[in-house]
C-alpha cells in the first residue's frame, strides 16, 4: 500500500499549510505574452522559482524564454531570498514545441548557475508510486526522509523526515482536499520523527508527477501549484487538465530549499 492510512484528524495547530498549493493561473488567462510575464513577476502568489518555472511550463512559455528574462528572474529570486532549483525539476517539465526547442530550453535555463543548483535544495521522491484516483480520493500520509544540515547531530535512533497528508476529495465536499505537513508529534508512526524546529511547511515544494513512456520511463510535472483543486465533472473527478484515473501511476515529490 501506498503510505500510512490515515483515517484519525489532525489536531487544531498541527496541520500546516504548504504554500505552492491550489493557486490558479486563471487570474492571467486574457494577458498576452508580455503582459503574462508582467504579471507573473510582480505575483505575491509565486512563492518559489519552482513555481515561477511551473507557471512558465504550464502556459507552454519556457520553451521560448529569452536570456532577459532569465536574468530578470534571476533578479527577483534574489530580491525574494529564493533558493535555486535542483536540475531534475527542470528535466520535469514538459514544453509543448518541437523536440529542439524542448532540449535547447532546458539546457539554456540550466546553464543560468543562479537558478540551477544541485546544493541549493533537495529532491525527495516518495519511495512507492500510485495511481491519480487513489491519490486523489483516499485518506493517506506519505513519509518523506530527510537529512538536514541542521539535524547532522540528532541523537534520536529512528530515521528525520516529516508525514506529508491527503485529506481526500469527496464528491459530497470537494472542497475538503488538502495537502499538508503533519506537525502533530501524536501521529509519527515509529520509524520517522520530526524536528518541527527545523522543518517548515515554507520550505517545502511538492509536486505531483505522471509516469509516461517516451522512448523510456519519465516523470512529468503535473503542475498542481497552479491548477486549484479537484472537481467533479463529467461523472469523472478531474484536477486541472486531467481527469484523475487509476490507469494513470503518479508519485509524489518534495523539493525541499536546504538553504533555510
């Protein structure tokens, strides 16, 4: 089974808000390019370069991003005290154009050091994968280990991490979905134990990636910091473009900024 089922509450002060989530792009839908580009960069709700980087892939712009505005990106993360991004995050977007395009982007936002970092932060992939309709609708907490600069001296046995959960989508109350760190120490099975003086829900960066088979197995970015939350449409449950379906195998991944 994927994750730990989680069928008891949150206690009130326990659960805590992740920031990249259930944003939408909506508020940009009539701007043209340059406008989009305006908007974006002066946005309050663009937390992180990953969702700066999500908002440009999402909209099918990265592919065509100019030297410019990579360096006015660069300005902005950091005036924001923003960490870079780690290289396999932009391995995971996917561009709409020719297959030129696609690799010449990648790499031309790569080479930008200030944005691209392999020190900066750190990717974590949950250790099983699942399908979108469970993820989606079933009451789950995902374990996500972690060694932090900051806790290289714990005296504590069992492995740092922190409990990532589901609150699931319900036809009733679509509105109930969420995502949050668990802070609650009450609810720590025994192998994993959090330093709730260490990790931040601030920190942490999830996204959500679909399995596809191009040429081999890769991992997409399914952008969910910028497509709200779930709906039923359709007598399908659907989450931004997609409807979420149990063919469809997805994971789960955590960017965490080590800088902080």
């Amino acid at each position: 089974s994927s994750g730990i089922n989680a069928e008891w509450p949150l206690r009130p002060g326990f659960q805590t808000y992740i920031p990249n989530l259930f944003n939408s792009l909506e508020q940009f839908k009539d701007l043209d390019e340059e406008q989009f580009y305006a908007a974006l960069f002066a946005s309050t709700d663009v937390k992180n370069l990953y969702m700066m980087f999500e908002a440009l892939g999402y909209k099918g712009y990265l592919g065509r991003v100019t030297e410019e505005q990579l360096q006015q990106i660069v300005k902005i993360k950091q005036e924001r005290g923003w960490c870079a991004v780690v290289p396999e995050f932009i391995d995971s977007l996917r561009l709409y154009r020719s297959l030129s395009e696609f690799i010449n982007s990648k790499g031309r936002v790569k080479r930008v050091h200030e944005l691209v970092s392999r020190t900066d932060g750190k990717m974590i992939v949950y250790s099983e994968v699942t399908n979108h309709l469970h993820f989606v609708t079933n009451e789950m907490m995902y374990r996500f280990f972690i060694n932090h600069p900051k806790t290289t001296r714990c005296p504590e046995p069992t492995k740092c991490g922190f409990l990532i959960k589901v609150t699931p989508f319900s036809k009733a109350n679509p509105e109930q979905f969420n995502i949050q760190l668990v802070t609650d120490p009450a609810l720590y099975p025994a192998d994993i134990h959090l330093h709730r003086d260490v990790i931040s829900a601030d920190n942490i960066h999830l996204a959500l990636e679909w399995e596809v088979e191009v040429n081999r197995t890769a991992w997409w970015n399914m952008y969910i910091s910028w497509i709200s939350k779930p709906v039923y449409k359709n007598e399908e449950v659907v989450w931004g473009e997609w409807p979420c379906r149990a063919a469809e195998t997805v994971r789960l991944v955590v960017y965490y900024d080590m800088t902080k």
